[in-house]
C-alpha cells in the first residue's frame, strides 16, 4: 500500500489521543474521538501530496510534535485542571521562579507519549528501501477526500451547535475545557490559537448583553453602611488549606497554633478558595477586588491595566494608607503594576526585607512578618495592610533543621514536605500574632488570616487523599476547594465557629463593612451578614448553603450533578437548576469587567 505510512501514523495519533484521556482522567467518548481524529485528518491530509520519502520523515516530526503538545497539556492538567492555551504567553516568563512545583508533577510514564516516534522511526527503516513513485492522481485524490472528510466531521457538531445557540460559540464559555470537549484536541488548540490572533486587533468593549449584565450587578451592589475604621491586616498563608486545620499525624498537631486561633477569632470552616490557573496570583486579585479570575491564565500579566472596584482603592478613597508586603522581586508576576492600580500607594517587596534565611522562594515567614510589622507601624492610621506570606509554596523546600513532624504512614516526599512547610508557617504565624500584641497593634484591629489556594496535593486517590479517608464527590471537593479563613473584628472577646459558607469574593465585602465603608461594585457580599450566598467557581460550579453542583463540561451549559454536602449524595437536579444560570452569569459579568473594561464603560455613560 502506498500510503500505508500515513494510516500508521493516524493510528499512533489516534492511540496518543485515548492515551491523554487516560492520563487526565478526562471523557473520551466516540463522538470526542471522532472529532479529534478529524482535526488530525485536517492538519495532515496534506502530506499525501508529497513523495513517500519525504512524507515519512514529515510525519514521524509531527508525531513528535504531537507528543511534546500532548505531554506539556498533561502537565499543566495536573496542576490546573486545564489545558495550555497561547493567552498564557505572558505568564510564561514569571514560571522559572516557580518551575520545581511543575518539575514534581512529572512522572515517567509520561514519556510514553514519545513511544511512536521510535515505533513509526523502526517502521521508516524497515521500508527504507523501498522505492515509492511520485504523487500520483490518486495520491492526490485521496489527500481531497481526507481533508473534505475531516471537514465535515468537523463542522457537523459546530453547526448543530449554532442551532441550538450553544453560548460557548459565542465567546460565553466558562472553562476552556468545554471547548475542549466541543472540539477535540487538534479543534480546541486551533481555536485557541485563532482567539488569540484575534484578540490583538478586536474591538474590546462589552457586548450588549454583558453591558446589560454588568449595569444590572453595579446597580444591585451599591450598600451603605456605618461604623469605625479599624487598621486592617489582610494575611495571605500559601498553600494552606483547611483539611490541615485540626488534624493530627502520629499524635502530632500539623497547625498546633492556627488551631488556637479558634478560640481568638472567628473561624470559617467552609471558606473556599475561588483561584484558578494564576492560583496565588488568583487568591490576591479575587480577594482585593470581589472578582473572578480569569478562565485562562492571570489578571496580573494579562489585564494589568483594567478598571477595578477594588479594596485598597476604596479603603484609600475612604481615608486610609494602603500597603502590599510581598519579599520576592517587585516586578513578579506584574505585581508592581498591579498593586498601583488597584489603589496600594506602598508595595514593600525583597529590597525592602533583610537578607535573612532563605525559604523556598523569599526570606522566611517569620522574619518576613516580623519586618513587615515595622513597615506597619510606620503608616498612617487608619491603614491596610495586605501580606504575602510564601514559605509553603510548592515545591515545599523546607531546611532539615526546620522539619519537626514524624509524619508515620506518609512516604511521598513532596507531601511529607509540604506537612513540614506548613508546620513551619504555623510557628510564624504565632510569632506574628504574639508581636502584634506586644506592640498593642491587635486588638483594635481588623485582622484576617486565610489560605490563598490548595496544595496541588490534593487529587483523588493521592496520598494525601487516601491518608485523610477521602470518598465520594463533594468530599473531594472540599478537600480541593476549602481554605481556612480566621476573623478578628476590633475588641473581639471570644473566638467561636461561624459555618456559614462563602468564598474569597466575599473578603473584600466583609472588611469594607467592618470599616463603615460603601463597598460599591463587587460580586461578593459580607460574609459577617446572614446571607445565604452563592459560591461560584472558574469551571461553573458551585456551592449554595448545603448544595454543591458540579457541572457536566461535555454537554450544554446548565447540564451536571447536584449534591448534598452534609449526606455526599446526589440530590434532585431541580434543587440546583435556579442557581445555575446565576452562576454562569455571575461569571459573565466578571469577565466583561476585567476582559472589555465593563465598569469604565459604566462610569462613562
């Protein structure tokens, strides 16, 4: 057979392609496969136009570029729950300073995906010499019939979907991952690749409907409110999620002190960390500015500039001095551009901490805390103060004189660091506070600890996950989802539980009514009210009061599995459907601010 290279390759591609579903634990359904095969047939049909000879080295060179694509979206998978996407081009210089946390989700077994390139390599020298005629009629031919075929395989489910009026074709999506689904794999990095393009020369304001979005939620969101205005310390901890709060490991307390901080504060056991794929970057923006994150990549490298209600702006507005604290270079992640605009008038970065011990990627907690506190107290009052810590952020580096825990049953090293790294932030944490009291910069103030996102550790049938007893749905969604929040209004007398539910959106809300301070636009409400809120995530889902909704991204909008969060059981879809389509566009209306400049449109008219 004359073409015999060429279905031998589409077979590889084709095996490569089940082999990621495998990997990701995604859906592959044959629908799925036929279009992705399509998209395959549509790249390649071409080389059949080209002698044998050639062809077979042009295909083994896409079957390695394949490999490198399919490898790298499993990577970024494993951490993001999502796929590479050319949006994340000006994130890419800020990951070398974080690349040992990608380095520890490699395994090598994902090498694997390289296997056809030796396979169809030992098939081209077995036919090495074999003759092969140029292109013929027929060659050509059949190059036609694969190209139309995999164009109309292709276009069939797009144009049912333009029927029905799918939103996702329209620029609606919530997660790249339905268009992953929509399209296969070849159709959604294209399309990717053309929404990028497009994106450099498109017109950039809000669509009429998203105006109407916007306009409506800016209306609805104007509070008033009355009462002192406290200095404000907003901590960020990294890493730190809430399955660590309380939990013992060989008899050993993993937070002895953050578990103490129960009975000072008030505690949140079902907070949520909203972050998505800029996940540090994600917890910052959200919680200063009451806003989503990005469905790909980060606000800070891709919307630096954009017009935001945020915290520190209003808290500004409002009469108080703004400061960020962050000890890592200034420029990181945009945050030096970043921080201006949304209303810091001090960023307090590496140059301004002491050249101390080193942990991971800046100087160490404790003395980071202990320096910030002098930075503090050189503000005007009333002020806000907003902190990054950064001890505990993977890959977890933790010195061997610092690591104290046992940790019996725990062999993964990257988990058992992260326990140690952890344990070691609860120490500065209890440095931090004890020093705040000596310096009477406590009790009056409004100060709040909270987690920034997950471990990364997290994932169903990990280590992590089968120490911890974790089954069924909405337990792993908690453990993926849930994020200590500690909050100490001035003159608090006791600490108690608070098990209202809410997430990072609602931060900014809840410090802006304790200032006496008209929060203005922000999607979030206070978490200090008795209001039952929606907690809406990145990919559409969501939790309400005892209800958690995961959505099905395979399928239209709207379509997915609802739960009890107390049983763990699925319940009626009816008790979820009202909240879905507040969810999605609860989402909308972030995106249209932060991607078309949604509120500097408002402001304008």
């Amino acid at each position: 057979m004359k073409t015999l290279d060429y279905w031998v390759y589409l077979a590889l591609t084709a095996g490569k392609l089940y082999m990621f579903s495998i990997y990701t634990d995604t859906p592959f359904s044959f629908g799925f496969f036929l279009i992705s095969l399509s998209g395959a047939l549509v790249l390649s049909s071409w080389t059949l136009l080209i002698g044998s000879k050639k062809r077979r080295w042009i295909l083994l060179s896409l079957l390695a570029l394949h490999s490198t694509l399919l490898i790298s979206d499993v990577w970024y998978y494993r951490y993001f729950d999502d796929l590479l996407s050319v949006q994340l081009i000006s994130s890419m210089t800020q990951m070398s300073d974080v690349g040992g946390g990608f380095m520890s989700l490699i395994r090598w077994t994902d090498f694997f995906f390289f296997a056809d390139f030796f396979v169809f390599l030992a098939f081209i020298l077995v036919l090495r010499k074999r003759q092969k005629p140029l292109p013929s009629t027929s060659n050509k031919k059949l190059a036609g019939v694969i190209l139309a075929s995999g164009l109309v395989i292709f276009a069939a489910p797009l144009l049912s979907s333009v029927v029905k009026g799918e939103p996702w074709l329209s620029g609606n999506a919530v997660s790249d991952m339905r268009e992953y689904y929509e399209l296969g794999f070849w159709g959604y990095h294209g399309y990717d690749l053309a929404k990028g393009a497009v994106s450099l020369v498109r017109d950039a304001s809000p669509s009429e409907q998203n105006q109407a979005l916007v306009q409506e939620a800016f209306a609805a969101s104007i509070t008033e409110n009355t009462g002192e205005q406290p200095n404000v310390i907003l901590v960020q901890l990294e890493s730190l999620q809430s399955s660590l709060i309380g939990q013992e490991i060989g008899g050993e307390e993993v937070t002895p002190y953050l578990n103490k901080l129960k009975n000072e504060m008030l505690y949140f056991p079902a907070f949520h960390h909203q972050t998505h794929e800029g996940r540090t970057s994600d917890a910052e923006f959200t919680i200063n500015t009451s806003l989503h994150p990005l469905r790909t990549g980060s606000v800070y490298t891709r919307y630096a500039d954009s017009t935001f209600n945020s915290l520190p702006e209003t808290l500004r507005d409002g009469g108080y001095d703004t400061a960020a604290m962050h000890a890592y270079e200034k420029s990181f992640w945009n945050r030096d551009t970043v921080y201006e605009n949304i209303g810091f008038s001090h960023f307090f970065s590496k140059e301004d901490y002491p050249d101390t011990e080193k942990i991971g990627m800046a100087i160490n907690d404790e003395d980071f805390f202990l320096t910030s506190i002098e930075h503090m107290k050189q503000l005007e009052e009333p002020y806000y103060s907003f902190l990054v810590a950064l001890s505990s952020h993977i890959p977890f580096e933790m010195p061997e004189d610092r690591k104290q825990l046992e940790l019996p049953g725990y062999e993964d090293e990257l988990v058992r660091n992260y326990y140690h790294s952890v344990h070691y932030v609860d120490g500065a944490v209890e440095s931090f506070v004890n020093e705040l009291k000596a310096q009477d910069m406590w009790d009056d103030a409004l100060v709040i600890f909270y987690g920034d996102h997950d471990s990364g550790l997290v994932e169903a049938g990990g280590e992590m996950a089968k120490e911890l007893g974790v089954q069924g749905t909405t337990e792993q969604f908690e453990l993926f989802r849930t994020v200590p929040l500690w909050i100490k209004p001035p003159g608090l007398a006791k600490g108690e539980t608070v098990e209202t539910a809410g997430g990072q959106i609602d931060v900014a809300p809840t410090i802006l009514e304790e200032a006496g301070i008209d929060q203005g636009f922000m999607l979030g409400t206070s978490l200090l009210s008795d209001t039952e809120r929606l907690t809406v995530f990145r990919n559409g889902s969501f939790r309400k009061g005892d209800l958690y909704f995961e959505p099905d991204l395979t399928t239209a909008p709207g379509s997915g599995e609802c739960y009890s969060i107390e049983s763990g059981k699925k319940v009626e879809d009816a008790r979820c459907e009202p909240y879905i389509e507040d969810a999605l566009n609860q989402l909308r209306i972030s995106d249209t601010v932060i991607e078309n400049n949604g509120l500097e449109y408002i402001e304008t008219q």
